[in-house]
C-alpha cells in the first residue's frame, strides 16, 4: 500500500497569519479505493512545520497526528470559532513560543459520507485504519524531517478522533508511542446504546419508518446532517463499526463455548467464596 501526492498547495496556510508553515496536500490512498461507501480515495492532508523548520530540516523532529471528530473536515482546523483564533494559529502561536520544542503537526481526514471511519478498517465503509497507519505515516516520514519511529510518534483527537487515537494504538502498537485521548468514545452501553430508540423514532416520524428514504433524503443537494442527527451518526457508526474482514475470527460455536465457560466460573465463584468462609470459620 503507498499514498501519492496529487497536489500541494503554496505553504504558509491561514491567509499569511502563520508563523511556521502549512501543507495543504491532497493525497491518494490505494487503501480507501472502492471503498464500500464510494467515499473519494482522493484526501486532504495537511502537515504544519513550526517556525524556522524548513523541509528538508538536518535534525528531525517528533511527530504529532491529530485526528477530527465525528463529522468533522480538516478545514475546520483553519477557521476561527467563538471569537476566537483558528485552532491552527493557536497551536502556531504555541510553537513560536522558545519554551517549547518544535514537532510535526500531521492533521489526518477519516471522514466519509455518513460522518466518520472511527478510524477502523471496516466492511462497510473502508480501511481506515490501514490508511493512516500503513500509508500517511511513511508518507509523512519520507517527505518531512520526521523522527521516523514510534517512540517519537504521538496520537491524539477529540470525541471519535480520541477514539481513533486510543484503537489505532492498540490495534498497531508499534506506529505510535503516545496518545491523547479528548472525551473520546467509550462506554458504548451510555454514548451508542441510548440512541437506538431516539433513531427508531426518528425514522418513524420523519421517513415513514424507512431507512431508504432517510438515505435518498441524505443524499440529496443541500442535506443539512444536523436535521437528523441521531440517524446520521447512529448509521455512521454502523458503518465503522461492520467487522473487519481482514481479520480472523473465531466461529460462533467457539464465541459460544467461551461465553458459557466464563458464565460457569462466574456462577461458580460464589460457591467457593463460601466453601473458604465455611473452612476457615473456628469451630465451637
């Protein structure tokens, strides 16, 4: 798998207000084509160098990818929000600080058209994971004066960026070795589970209890997601979270035995409890 650079555009970014430099590459992915969503392979990269590192830098430097959340889009990293600076030029304004060491900002776009990858390799939406581990991550090492191993690699994201940032860690261990994790997904059974009813309703009164037609509505000219964002992001996740089938698995016979295994031991340990209790009580 490889990615190649299709375009570049002039370095500086955020209409001349940066003092370091940003990239704003667009890449191919041979990971996301036909992907199962037909989500373009063609993506968004952008990479920012702080003040006084050029690309060709003698020294290398540590790397930090920062993944968006949950319909997010990279441009969102270059616009001000709550009259306040862009997110970019608050973190160019951190790094023309001399108090604190230059890095590599690499920002990553998982996105795809029901909202986001989570960052996995996934049946129904795409590799996700392979994307940014097996390609964005050396491409970024050959062309930018990267430290190129994982002990100077870190992850980190909001919301299901913060998510990507903890799985991409765990399921490759050796690519990154750090992570930060902001309010990132986790305890499916309070974040996820609490939708499904608020999703089945929706369908209900708003599409006639059709899922085919919140899709024909999705995909229509102007479709706002915020008009229907329980369904966006309940199907979203469905979508990331399809298994993986490059992975192995055990069979349902064998997810079977195990479950009843752990039931049994679970039902037994109380009895043992007990039969300890009893043998260790003083005798009258």
């Amino acid at each position: 798998m490889a990615l190649h650079e299709v375009e570049a555009a002039a370095a500086g970014g955020g209409k001349g207000r940066l003092q370091g430099s940003l990239d704003r590459l667009l890449v191919r992915s041979e990971s996301l084509e036909d992907n199962p969503l037909g989500d373009p392979a063609e993506r968004p990269l952008f990479v920012y160098r702080p003040p006084q590192v050029t690309q060709d830098a003698a020294n290398g430097l540590p790397s930090v990818y920062l993944l968006q959340g949950f319909g997010g889009y990279l441009d969102e990293w270059l616009i001000p929000w709550g009259g306040r600076p862009a997110p970019i030029e608050r973190l160019d304004e951190l790094f023309s600080r001399p108090d604190v060491p230059p890095a590599l900002l690499v920002f990553v776009d998982a996105s795809t058209r029901w909202g986001g990858s989570q960052f996995l390799n996934s049946s129904g939406c795409g590799r996700y994971l392979d994307y940014l581990c097996d390609e964005v991550v050396p491409f970024v090492d050959q062309r930018y004066p990267s430290l190129a191993a994982a002990g100077h690699r870190g992850v980190c994201g909001k919301s299901s960026g913060g998510y990507g940032a903890i799985v991409s860690s765990m399921l490759r261990p050796g690519i990154f070795g750090a992570l930060s994790s902001h309010a990132g997904d986790a305890l499916f059974e309070c974040c996820y589970q609490p939708l499904f009813a608020v999703a089945a309703r929706s369908v209900r009164m708003q599409y006639g209890g059709s899922w085919g037609a919140f899709e024909e509505r999705a995909g229509a000219p102007g479709f706002d997601w915020r008009e229907s964002a329980v369904l966006f992001a309940v199907y979203g996740t469905a979508c990331a979270y399809s298994p993986d089938p490059t992975r192995q698995r055990p069979s349902h016979r064998a997810l079977l035995r195990a479950l009843r295994r752990r039931s049994r031991r679970r039902r037994s340990a109380p009895s043992r409890d007990r039969r300890r209790a009893v043998a260790r009580a003083p005798v009258a």
